[in-house]
C-alpha cells in the first residue's frame, strides 16, 4: 500500500519531496549513523551525520523504497532486515532558504518522509559505505557507526532536528529489540 505524502497548503506553494527515513537497529539496541561525504566545514562535520534516508521512486511503495534506499546507502540487503515498526504518518523539515535553490533544482521547500525502523539480522562487515549495493552507487558516506537513538538528535543538521526528535520517541522501544533464537 502505498500512502502520498502531505499536499501544499496552497497551489503556490512549493511541495514536499516524499521521502524515506530508515533506524536500522543493531543486536545492541544501537542504530546505524553514517557520516555524509563532502563536508569540509569543521562545525557543519559534527551535524554530518544521520541515519539513511531518500526520496521514493514515482510509483513505489514507501516501504520498497525505505528497502532500496539502505541497501543503496548502506549495502544491508532486504534479507538481512525485519521490520520492526513505522511511524504513524509523515514528517516534514523545509530547508533553510539558502537552500532552497540548491536542493532539488528549487522544486520542494523541504521533505516529507516515511520513517521506518528495522532490525539488523547480518553481520557488521555486510556494511559497505564505500561499496553500497555491490558497487552500483556512488558512496554517500565517508564513515559509519553504531550510536544510542536519542544521541541522533545532535548529531543531524540542526533544520532536520525536529524529525529525529519525534523519530527518537516513536522508535525508542525498538532498541530492546533482539534477534530471535
């Protein structure tokens, strides 16, 4: 089933580009962050981090792309997950106005996403940020780790901070969660 994310509240106002959001959960209770490549600026690298997230392919469901997307970014492959939980609908960020005419050519004022928590069933070493999918796309991070959930929140770029505050109370009951004997 796929569910549309919000409309505009006018029609001049520019879209929310549908997204998905992924807390992947170790055997630990920890969640993966990755590091996002290309930050030069020394202050903006301690808000470089984040969990996996990307846009949904016109006619996806939003749980296929949530799939594709931490496979794309991360090489973790659909087997090697189980669904633990959703959030209940779509949360939204707009961009800071500088940019807005950078980020997806001026056609969204922000995101709209679909977060979706899963649990880790393989081995660390199937990660590979420098890899994802066997090598078929470009790397998005440069370095990767296990963090506790409620740390996120400081770690994201500060406009995207009220979307991992809200991720962090829906998913904070996955971090018991354990692979099954």
């Amino acid at each position: 089933m796929s569910v549309s994310p919000p409309e505009p509240q006018d029609r001049h106002d520019t879209a929310y580009r549908p997204c998905v959001g992924i807390a992947l959960f170790n055997r630990n209770g920890l969640v993966f962050l990755g590091r996002r490549r290309g930050i030069g600026d020394p202050v903006a690298q301690s808000h470089a981090w984040q969990m996996p997230q990307g846009g949904i392919d016109e006619g996806e469901a939003a749980e296929d792309a949530a799939l594709r997307e931490l496979y794309e970014e991360t090489n973790v492959s659909p087997g090697s997950v189980t669904l633990l939980g959703q959030t209940e609908g779509w949360l939204t960020y707009d961009l800071p106005p500088e940019l807005l005419k950078q980020s997806w050519k001026g056609r969204y004022r922000g995101q709209a996403q679909k977060w979706f928590a899963f649990g880790f069933t393989g081995p660390d070493d199937e990660i590979d940020i420098d890899h994802p999918a066997g090598g078929a796309h470009k790397p998005e991070f440069d370095a990767w780790r296990w963090e506790r959930l409620a740390a996120t929140a400081g770690l994201i770029i500060p406009f995207k901070r009220s979307v991992y505050e809200t991720v962090v109370a829906a998913f904070t009951r996955h971090e018991a969660w354990r692979v099954d004997a």
